[in-house]
C-alpha cells in the first residue's frame, strides 16, 4: 500500500526536489488511521482511480476489493500491508496479470508534506510509486506468511505476565508494574495460616516462609529430645494412673465397699476403665462385715461367704435358689 523512507511519484509529485516522508513511527499511525476508518466503513480498492473522476464520466465504478477492520499494519524497514477482500472479478484480473499494483490515494500536508492518512487505493497497472509489491489474488495467504514473528523471549516474557502476544505496549507497562508493587509490598497471607505459624496477622508471605524454614530447619538433637521427655511423661502418666487406681481400690476396701477377695479383680478393671471401676464402687453397698460373722475372722464361720453372695445376688438381681443352684458344693 505504501513504501517506507522518503518517495515520490514518477510524475514529479509532490512537486520538484520534494519527497514525501513516512518513518515507522508515522507508519504505526497511517496503519491505525486506516483500521479505524474500515471499521466503520470498509475502505474501497477500484480500478484506475475511477472513483475520483465519476463526476465527469458519470459511468458505474464497480469495487475491485475492500480492507476492512483491522486489515492494516506497518511493517517496519518494508512498509504499510493489508489484507484484502478482493471480488470474484478482480481477482481473476490479478490471477490473469492483468492488473498488477496497487497505487494508494493519500491525504497530505502541502507545506510540510506529512502524510496524514490512505484515504483509498486502485487497482492499476502504472503506478505512481516505483517499487511496489504486485497485487496478489490469495494475499491474505501471503500477508499471513510474510507476518514478522515475534522474538521468542518477548513472547515468553508476555506468556509470564499473563499476556496475550497482541498486547500493547502500556497493557505489559500495567503488568510489570503491578508485578514490581507486589515484590516490594509481599501480599498478606490467610489469618489461619498465621494463627499455626504463630505469627502476627498483619503477616505477609516473607514472614510465612521464614516461619516455615524454621520449622524445617529444627536440628535432629531437638527431636530426640522431645522424643524422650514424651516418653517419660507417658511413664509417668501410667504410673500416677496405676496408684490412683490402687488407692481407690483400697479405699473401697477399707470402706467395705469392695472385700479384699476382689483386691486384684478391681485392679485389673481400674486400669482398663478407670470410670467403670468408679462407677461400682459408687453404686456398690457399704458390708457390715464384722456383725455378719458376728466377730470371727476369716475362716471362722461361713458367714463371710453368706455375706458375699448376698452382695453378688443383689448386684445382679438374683434370688437365694438361683445363687444356691450355682455354688459348688463343699465336696467339690
């Protein structure tokens, strides 16, 4: 559509020792003058320049192609490209040879020759400008291939930022400046997270990887100690457990709510469920003994027994013949 660097036409234009001038800077521009204005209304290609001269030969000027949307782009070092939307007719003219270049009609300063935009092209075969690239039937094919590929640290680094490779300069500007705020100002981390580190909750994720690193880092020797003392405090803990026991057993006994027969049975039990062994002992009857066998001692009277197995039938609710149906006889 048009050259880079300083040009003119071959017919003298824009006028004797005058060039026109577009640099890449102004080039990026003509390219968003012109996809600004396609999309909004599709930019015209016709034959000949036909367009400009319809008021004086009246006849139908029928389109070659359209650019439309963002069709345009300026290369740098080559020029302004677009892809465009030729007719069947048109492009059977090109496929033939018989239309060749396109030659753009641009708008520019008189005085300081700046060219301000590409107001529409033709499809000619004398263009105006000398070394333009021919027309091509299948030039969306081509402007494809011929695309510039983009370094592939940039894309790589866009890739990291979460950026498409379409994104604007200011878009990655945006990016790596939020990306600097928060390596300078690390980001809080959850209260929970900071209540199991024991940190304060005004913590950030500096403070939370210190934290951890610590933890990491805690020598074997520390370990091993911890490992020890928690034995020894379950040493201890068994052994306050088996003399609570003892004394409750003890106790009952001396209580006459246990008999020194179940000494070793209660003792099992405590040990196994402290709370079931406090529980009978509760619920258990106080024995007058010493009235029952009338002041003997062990092994003086049966009375003792009697006692006993009156206790164990009212414990579990048995009658006299259900206990006498299974106590062993004196002969057993």
């Amino acid at each position: 559509m048009l050259p880079t660097g300083e040009f003119a036409a071959r017919d003298g234009r824009p006028g004797p020792g005058k060039k026109w001038s577009v640099d890449d800077t102004k080039g990026q521009a003509l390219a968003a003058q012109l996809n600004a204005a396609a999309s909004k209304s599709a930019v015209v290609i016709d034959y000949d320049h036909q367009t400009l001269y319809l008021q004086q030969h009246g006849q139908k000027v029928p389109a070659a192609g359209w650019i439309e949307g963002n069709a345009a782009e300026w290369r740098p070092g080559s020029g302004l490209w677009a892809k465009v939307k030729w007719t069947a007719a048109a492009a059977e003219h090109i496929e033939r040879g018989e239309y060749r270049y396109v030659s753009p009609l641009l708008l520019y300063d008189e005085n300081t020759l700046e060219v301000s935009a590409v107001a529409m092209a033709a499809l000619v075969n004398y263009p105006a400008l000398l070394g333009m690239h021919p027309a091509q039937a299948a030039l969306a094919n081509q402007f494809q291939q011929e695309q510039p590929t983009m370094n592939p640290i940039l894309a790589a680094l866009l890739a990291g930022l979460g950026l498409a490779e379409t994104a604007t300069q200011a878009e990655a500007t945006a990016a790596l400046s939020a990306l600097q705020l928060r390596a300078d100002k690390p980001a809080a981390i959850p209260a929970a997270l900071a209540t199991a580190l024991k940190l304060p909750a005004t913590a950030n994720e500096a403070a939370a990887l210190a934290a951890v690193t610590a933890l990491t880092n805690t020598d074997t020797a520390g370990l091993q100690a911890m490992a020890a003392l928690q034995g020894q405090v379950a040493e201890l803990t068994a052994r306050l457990n088996e003399d609570t026991v003892t004394k409750t057993v003890d106790a009952a006994i001396a209580a006459c709510k246990l008999t020194p027969a179940q000494r070793d049975w209660a003792l099992g039990l405590g040990k196994k469920d402290m709370a079931a062994l406090s529980g009978y002992i509760a619920s258990a009857p106080v024995m007058d003994l010493k009235s029952q066998t009338q002041g003997k001692g062990p092994g003086e009277g049966g009375q003792v027994a009697d006692a006993l197995s009156a206790q164990v039938a009212s414990q579990f609710s048995l009658t006299p013949e259900q206990m006498a149906k299974g106590k062993p006889s004196a002969a057993a």
